[in-house]
C-alpha cells in the first residue's frame, strides 16, 4: 500500500514510490517550498527536506553575459557551457542550420547535456545522425526518464505476451505497478523469473 505523503514519511519510502508531480507540487506548497521546476527537481529537493528538513531554494540558471544572447550572436563554433540553456534564440539558431522542423528533442537535451566543450557544430552532427536512425526500422524515440508512464507503456507492449491487450490493460497494469514499492519499470515474466531465480541464489 502506498503511503500518504506527508512530512512523516521517510525519505526511503518516498524514492520507492511513484508520485505525480501534480502531488509533488502540492507536498512542496503546504511544507513552505518552492514547486517550480521539472519532476526530477522537485522530487530532489523534497528528498533533502525529508533528510534534512532543510528547504532547498530552486537551482538559478546562471547568465553567460550580461546582454541577451540572439541567434545573431550564436554560431557552428559556439562551445557548449555548464551554464547552457536551450532557449528560443538557439532553437531559432538551430532552425537555420539544420531545417525549420528542429526541436529539443531529449536526444538532443541529453547530448548538450553531456557535452560540456563540445560545439553548435558537433550538436548538428549529432541531430543528423540521429536522423539517419529514425530510418532504421528497429528505431525508437528516446523517452525521457521522468515519463515513466510512457517508456512502461511502451515496454508493455513490446512485451509479445502482450500482442492481444488493449491501453486500458495497460493501464490498469500500470496502476497496479505505481502503488507498489520499488521500480515502475515494466517486466515482462521471463524478466520477473531472472529476478527470482537471482534472488534465490543470493539467499
């Protein structure tokens, strides 16, 4: 059974239960905390508050220069900071060199991300590569790892047991999954039987 959410729970219990960041928000309202920010972020700084009962204030995101940043002043040699954002002026900038159809994809978020040093023009490598992929037919869009609702329903129904279920099947086994302790990660029974087997042989 899933615990309330409260100032009484233990930090453990919290990181081994699912949450939605709509109650995320709310824990951080009532406690005094900031709810601003990704799922991610928000579930870090009740982790601290749990632990520590300190209240973490929300990361500012640090400004390279003191004047606006325009997609003028941006190009193939730009390097990649620790302090980089992927606003409107370097989507604008990556619209002119790549195509008019480029995003921040999560591939992209995550390559910039991991990139620090690296340039605008390693970025272009990087999303025409990625497009070369997308022809493949064993391609599959990179899921980002707060959307677990989604990579579940995705691995549910790669699952070949699966081929006869419908998304409201889906859904109630995600429902169920949620409430339990531990991973959401979707298991198919030859993954459930490994684990057993490797928790027998511990034993």
């Amino acid at each position: 059974m899933r615990p309330l959410l409260n100032k009484e729970i233990n930090v453990q219990e919290f990181r081994n239960f699912y949450w939605l960041k709509e109650e995320l928000q709310t824990f951080c309202r009532e406690n005094g905390m900031s709810a601003s920010g990704s799922k991610i972020e928000i579930s870090d700084r009740i982790a601290i508050f749990l632990q520590t009962g300190k209240i973490q204030k929300p990361l500012r995101k640090v400004k390279c220069s003191s004047k606006e940043t325009t997609a003028t002043d941006l190009s193939l040699d730009t390097v990649i900071t620790e302090n980089h954002r992927c606003s409107q002026e370097v989507r604008a900038f990556f619209k002119t060199a790549i195509n008019p159809k480029f995003h921040f994809s999560t591939y992209i978020q995550n390559y910039i991300k991991n990139n620090i040093g690296k340039t605008y023009n390693d970025v272009v490598n990087a999303w025409n590569e990625e497009e070369e992929r997308k022809k493949e037919p064993s391609y599959k869009k990179q899921i980002g790892s707060q959307f677990e609702y989604n990579q579940f329903t995705r691995d549910y129904f790669a699952d070949s047991e699966n081929k006869e279920k419908n998304r409201e099947d889906a859904i109630k086994a995600w429902n169920r999954i949620k409430m339990l302790p531990g991973s959401n990660k979707y298991l198919s029974k030859n993954d459930q039987r490994s684990i057993n087997l490797t928790s027998e042989v511990k034993e």
